[in-house]
C-alpha cells in the first residue's frame, strides 16, 4: 500500500507541518527522512500553536506512529526538550519510533557549526547554528556517532576518543577555541542512552512491514528542493537530501512503494540565510509580504527574504521530485493586491530562460520576467471551497499550476487545519 512523501518545493517553510498534520488522521506512520532540529513546522490545532522541530508533525495525531528514520540527525538534548514540552501539553509522545542507524549531533558538531560560520563572514551560509553541517560532514566520511553506538559504553568511548582528537585539533589550532573533554560527553550521552532505548527500533523494517500490510506511510521533508545538497543552490544549502530521492535513503523505503510525492509550494517566496535568490524584493513589497505573512523563522527568529513567486523554481521541484500534487499555500496572504507579479523567467546577461540556468554564476545574474495577474481584496481566510475563491484568485491558482507543471490538489487560506481548500485528495 501507498507510502506518500511529501517536499518544500522552494525554500523551505512552505507550510508542511499544516500540510502533515492536515493528513494526520488518515495515516497510519508518519516519517521524518532528513535534516534535524534545523527544521521548524508550524502546527496549529483550533486555538493551539505547536512548533515542531525534530519530532515529525504527525506526533500530534493521537493514531499516528511518528518515526525518526535513519536520514536523521538527531542532538539527543533537543529531541527531549521538545518531547518533554509536547508531554506537558498533554500530547501522548510514547508511540514514536526512533532509528537505530540515525546519526547524533555531538557538542563538537554545534560548536564548529558556530564557529565556522563566523570565520566565513560575508561568505558565510547562515546556517540555523544547530551542528547539521559538521554531523553530516561526519556521517559521509564515517567518523559519526549513531543512536545504536550509545548502548555499547566501549564503542562509544572509542568513537569519542578519535572524534576529539581530530576535533579538538581543529577547534584549537585552527579556530583558536578551547577544545573538549570526553568524559563529560561520555557521560551526557550514556544518561540519553537509557531514556532513548524504548524508542529505538529497525525502523525500515518497521516501515516495510506496515506497508506489506495495507498501512500508509507519510514521509514528510524538510527544508526543501532549493536547499538540497545535491539539486540545491550549493553552497547555500542544507547538508542533506530533502528531495524525495531522499526519503527513499532517509527511511529505508524503496521506490517502488511511493505512489505520491506532495509538492508544498508557497503562493510567493521565502528564504532564510544566504544565497541567490531571484524574486527577493528590497523594498517595501518585501517587508509587506513579511509583514502580512508573518515570515519570522520558526527555528532561529531571523526575517526570512521574501519575494514574489517563482514558476522556473516551481518547475524545476516538479522535475527533481516527479511530485504528482501541490499543496499551494499561504493564497490568503495576497489578499489586497491591485496586481500580483508571477516570475515566469529569467533574463541572464541579455539571454531569456524559461528553466533554472546551468550554472550557479548565471542563477546569481537571473533578473526575473515578470506577468502580472489580477489581485484581489476579499479576505479569503473563509473560504472552504474553490469555488468560495473570487474569480481572479481562481485565475492566479490555475495559473501557477498551468506554469508549475502538476495539479494544484489542495490550496491553504490561513494556518489553521480547517483553513484548507482540498480539491483532489492528498492521501
Ligand atoms: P514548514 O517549515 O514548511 O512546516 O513551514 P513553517 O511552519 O516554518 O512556516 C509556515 C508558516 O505559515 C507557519 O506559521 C504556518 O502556521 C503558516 N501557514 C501554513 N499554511 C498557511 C496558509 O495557508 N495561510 C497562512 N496565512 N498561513 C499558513
Ligand atoms: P523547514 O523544515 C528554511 C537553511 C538555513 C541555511 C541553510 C543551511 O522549517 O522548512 P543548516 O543549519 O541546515 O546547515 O543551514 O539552510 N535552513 C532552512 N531554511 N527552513 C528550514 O527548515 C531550514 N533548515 C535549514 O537558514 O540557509
Ligand atoms: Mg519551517
């Protein structure tokens, strides 16, 4: 039976926390593939508001398994800090499950995130600070630390010992930082090690099993296309896999069970941290958009850049992902424009592109094309069917699917679960 996944179709913070937790009583598992705690998902349950950063959104749904699958990486700190805080709120946090293959976030990895960052300066990513970078860098040249390393002391020690020489070489002599004393992470990470162990499990095993028995399996990204390692704008990226090739690795799931790949595409731009970004607007249509958007990081605080939408981008997810269906949403926010720009192009150095140029220097130089649809002023937020849309908000729709490449399956009207137009079904 079906496994769905679900991407950010731009840079991210697209609403796919409202777009998991608007499924989150119809699935049976739902599976965070990539990232970690540099992710931020919005949920927001009647008059409840929940920021979720490395549980996956569907731990808000009480018939829903939430798994951390082995893509992950996880800071053991963080993931009981959020845990201990849903708990307090009353939600029932005991069904998640957690890989026994996911990588862990160690102190070392948050500090050289900081500090390589500030040596970067104007270069720098603006990286959320969280360790995402350096753990992945250790998982691909095999020096990291897995979940399953914390119940063997001796191999965790082991582990520990050549990490700190390495990186307290690093820390010490390159950065001029104090290094690190084992024994205090050594005994920081054992005492996670007996909460964690009622969570861990062979969790593609798991996984697999479900779907041989009729269950569906929602895998919900994070971050998003334009902040992947490998189809992203490198160097200003994310250090995994949020396209749905990744959820495949990230989970343990082969491609041949996905039969849906949800693309949640935002009604205009937004990003955070550095890097090109060829609709961002520098006047006060930006700060309009921030305003009316709320476009405030979930995860870090910072502004995010906002700028209008950008059909190449749209495009180019269709295409990396094979996404079958889009969420747009955040529509209501555009309420009360008299015209509203769509990017249908690029002009780079005088040559017109329909599609993301090749080269990084070129999507540097991208001035975008813009067609100007008709606005409209009736706040939307009310809305319950497409119908209910006034008419040019029904031609702007219909007019990003026609530029985006797949069908608009469902449209979101205000960040509530019941704020959502859903045209096709998403499960
Ligand atoms: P994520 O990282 O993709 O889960 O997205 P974030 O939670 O970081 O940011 C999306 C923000 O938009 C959150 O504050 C959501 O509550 C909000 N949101 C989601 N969908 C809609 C919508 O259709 N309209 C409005 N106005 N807000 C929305
Ligand atoms: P969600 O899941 C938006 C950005 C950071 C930075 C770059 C690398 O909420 O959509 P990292 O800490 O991952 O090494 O930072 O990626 N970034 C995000 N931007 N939404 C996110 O997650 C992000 N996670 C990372 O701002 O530019
Ligand atoms: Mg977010």
């Amino acid at each position: 039976m079906p496994a769905i996944t679900l991407v950010g179709a731009q840079w991210g913070d697209e609403g796919k926390g409202k777009a998991t937790d608007l499924v989150g009583g119809r699935v049976d598992y739902v599976v965070r593939y990539q990232g970690g705690n540099n992710a931020g998902h919005t949920v927001v349950i009647g008059d409840q508001k929940y920021a979720l950063h490395l549980l996956p959104s569907g731990i808000l749904s009480p018939d829903v398994v939430p798994v951390i699958a082995n893509g992950v990486v996880i800071d053991p700190g963080v993931l009981f800090e959020e845990l201990n805080g849903l708990n307090k709120r009353g939600v029932d946090t005991s069904r998640l499950l957690i890989s026994a293959n996911a990588h862990l976030i160690m102190p070392y990895h948050r500090a050289l995130d900081k500090v390589s960052e500030r040596f970067l300066g104007k270069g720098r990513i603006g990286t959320t600070g969280r360790g995402i970078g350096p753990t992945y860098a250790d998982k691909i040249s095999r020096a990291g630390v897995r979940v399953q390393d914390m119940f063997d002391t001796g191999i965790l020690r082991k582990k520990l010992e050549l990490a700190l020489n390495d990186k307290n070489q690093v820390l010490t002599k390159v950065y001029n930082r104090r290094g690190l004393e084992l024994e205090p992470i050594l005994e920081e990470y054992l005492g996670y090690a007996e909460l964690l162990r009622p969570f861990v499990a062979d969790t593609s095993l798991v996984l697999n099993r479900a779907l041989d028995e009729g269950k569906t399996v929602y895998l919900e990204g994070s971050q998003g296309t334009l902040l992947d390692i490998d189809h992203g704008t490198y160097p200003f990226v994310t250090s995994s896999s949020p396209t749905s090739g990744g959820a495949c690795a990230g989970s343990g799931i082969g491609p041949t069970r996905i039969t849906k790949v949800v693309g949640i595409l935002k009604a205009y731009t937004t990003r955070v941290g550095s890097g090109p970004f060829p609709t961002e607007l520098h006047d006060e249509w930006g700060e309009w958009l921030r305003t009316q958007g709320h476009e405030y990081g979930v995860t870090t605080g910072r502004n995010r850049r906002c700028g209008w939408f950008d059909a190449p981008i749209a495009r180019y997810a269709t295409r990396v992902n094979g996404i079958t269906d889009f969420f747009l949403t955040k529509l209501d926010v555009l309420s009360g424009l008299e015209r509203v720009p769509v990017c249908v192009g690029y002009d780079v150095d005088g040559t017109r592109h329909d599609e993301i140029p090749m080269t990084q220097t070129d999507f540097h130089h991208a001035v975008p094309v813009y067609e100007h649809f008709d606005g409209w002023d009736d706040d939307i937020t009310g809305a319950r069917s497409f119908e209910d849309l006034p008419k040019n908000a029904q031609a702007y729709v219909r007019a990003l699917e026609e530029l985006s490449g797949a069908p608009i399956s469902a449209i979101g009207v205000g960040p509530g679960r019941d704020q959502t137009l859903e045209l096709r079904s998403l499960v």
